[in-house]
C-alpha cells in the first residue's frame, strides 16, 4: 500500500493519491479519516484494477484552500 501527495496536480486543492489492495469498506475507512482530520474531500477519483485500488482525492481545508502540509 502507498499514499502520495502529487505536487502541482491542481491549483485548487491538494491532490492525494493512494494505491493497494481493494476490500469492502476501503473507500468509507478513508473518507471517515479525511473527515475526522476536517479535510474536505472536493473530487474523488476511483479506479479498481483487479483486486487492486488507485484512487486520487482532491481535497481542501475548512476554508476551501488547498492543504498546506509545512505550516
């Protein structure tokens, strides 16, 4: 399994992507996590390969902005 934040993939929100195994319940473990964090999650993109996810998340803060990790 892996997660990644992709630099520059969007102006308007942080782009993170994330990849392994796909089981029942995957999609609603991550967004329970987003939405605890108070992220807000914009667009989601999900792809299933076989037993495999890769699934991107364009997600913002509470003010609408992208994340900002570093401050």
């Amino acid at each position: 399994n892996a997660v990644a934040v992709v630099p520059d993939a969007s102006a308007e929100a942080t782009v993170l992507e994330g990849y392994g195994r796909d089981r029942p319940g995957f999609l609603l473990a991550v967004t329970r996590a987003l939405t605890e964090a108070e992220v807000e999650v914009r667009l989601a993109k999900v792809n299933t390969e076989g037993r495999r996810a890769a699934d991107g998340f364009y997600l913002v803060d509470s003010r609408g902005q992208p994340l900002n990790p570093g401050a």
